[in-house]
C-alpha cells in the first residue's frame, strides 16, 4: 500500500495548477506523502501540459488524461479507480481552484487514520465556513444541503461537500462504477452510499474560500439535477 492519493480533477485550470499541486505535495508531505493524480479533462487552455510538465519534474505526480469533459463525477471516478488500482491505502478528493485549503489535508488524514472511514471536511458545523460568498449563494448552499439532509435522514451536515478523504475500504464497498451524477449530486450520493455501506463518516471543520483564479464549473443545470436526484438516490437506496 502506498499512502494517501489526492485526486485532482481539472479543466481549464492553468492558472490553479501548478501552485495547487505544490502545495498539496507540501501538505501530504507532513502526513508522510504520498501522490497527486491529476485527472485532466483535455483541457482547452493547456492545463494538461502543465500538468505533465510538473508529472515529469516529480515522480510524486501522476496525470491521467481523458479525452474531453465528460462531467466532474466520472473524473473522479476515473481517479479513485486509478488510485486504488495503484494501491492507495487513502484517496482523497479536492478541488483545484484553492476553494478547498491544501493545509487542511493532514487534518482529513489524521481523522482516517483514526478511526474514520470517510473524513468530510464541513463548512456547516463548528469551526467550519465559508468567505467571499454574497447572502444568496449562501442561502442556496444551506439549503441545498439541509434538503438533502432531511429527504435522506442522514445526521451529515455538509453533504454537497467536496473535500473528503476515503479509507480504500469504502471505495471498493460503495460501487463508484454504477454512480452518473455530476457536482453536488455526485458528492451527496457519495457520501449516501458510504452510510448505507455501514462505515463511518466524521466532519471536521474547513472554511471554504472562493476559488482563486478562473471560472466556475458549477452550472444552474448540475444544481437542479442535484434536487430531482436525491428523492431519486433515496428511492434507489432505501
């Protein structure tokens, strides 16, 4: 087993990359490593070469290329199967766009490996929030989440989160293949399916910050799919 992977799905993030991935090998370093995988959607502005650039400079950086954007949900999926076919004993998730503070990481790792089998860093418990949101992004945000919340009858706060780190366990438990969701959705049925699994899921507080540099990939239809998808996913998954 070879530690933990953060898997960075990207597209058009050029201007995110290279400073996203040094600092996320500084912040697994003090965990102990171990490895970054790029998942890189073809990007247009040429994210995947820099991505490359810094694979060859750094036999901690892999990057796996996939022929066009084909949704945030299957890039994942994509990564965690590479990860843990590479023997990853934790794979974690994160955003490329600084929105998520690589600084965080080893708190997510030292919560799994303490007992946790997925460690989800929370804007909505104690200690956790977020900065440069308008009252309206907010109010969707909650809200989305405590809808969620209570159509799934979960104790999870922050269930469109998506800084999370899995104990391989639960990868190989939740069957990631049969997921198709994009965004919010797919974080939700994530972290539905690891409850349903039986494993142990523990929030900790992060402050989420709006991303740095570059444009939103959140899309009004990825947030209406997220609504229709979880009565759907609690159908699905009783």
């Amino acid at each position: 087993m070879s530690g933990t992977w953060l898997v960075l799905p990207t597209y058009n993030e050029a201007e995110n990359v290279a400073a996203i991935v040094e600092a996320s090998l500084a912040a697994l370093a003090r965990t102990g490593g171990h490895h970054v995988l790029v998942v890189d959607d073809n990007s247009p502005d040429g994210t995947g070469r820099i991505a490359d650039d810094l694979a060859a400079s750094d036999d901690n950086v892999t990057v796996l290329h996939r022929p066009g954007k084909q949704g945030l949900g299957r890039a994942y999926i994509a990564g965690f199967q590479h990860a843990l076919a590479h023997g990853a004993e934790r794979v974690m998730e994160m955003d490329a766009d600084f929105s998520h503070d690589p600084d965080d990481i080893p708190l997510l790792v030292h919560e799994a490996r303490h007992g946790a089998d997925l460690v989800l860093g929370s804007r909505y418990i104690p200690g956790g929030g977020v900065v440069n949101w308008g009252a309206g992004r907010r109010i969707v945000s909650r809200g989305g989440c405590l809808y969620a919340q209570l159509v799934l009858r979960v104790p999870v706060r922050d269930l469109t989160g998506g800084y999370k780190c899995f104990d391989r366990r639960v990868l190989e438990a939740i069957g990631i293949e049969q997921m198709h969701a994009d965004g919010y959705g797919f974080q939700i049925e994530l972290t539905y399916r690891t409850l349903k699994a039986g494993f142990h899921v523990r929030e900790v507080p992060i402050v989420f910050h709006e991303r740095r540099a570059g444009a939103s990939k959140m899309s009004a239809r990825i947030a209406v799919e997220a609504v229709w998808k979880v009565p759907a996913l609690k159908l699905r998954l009783p």
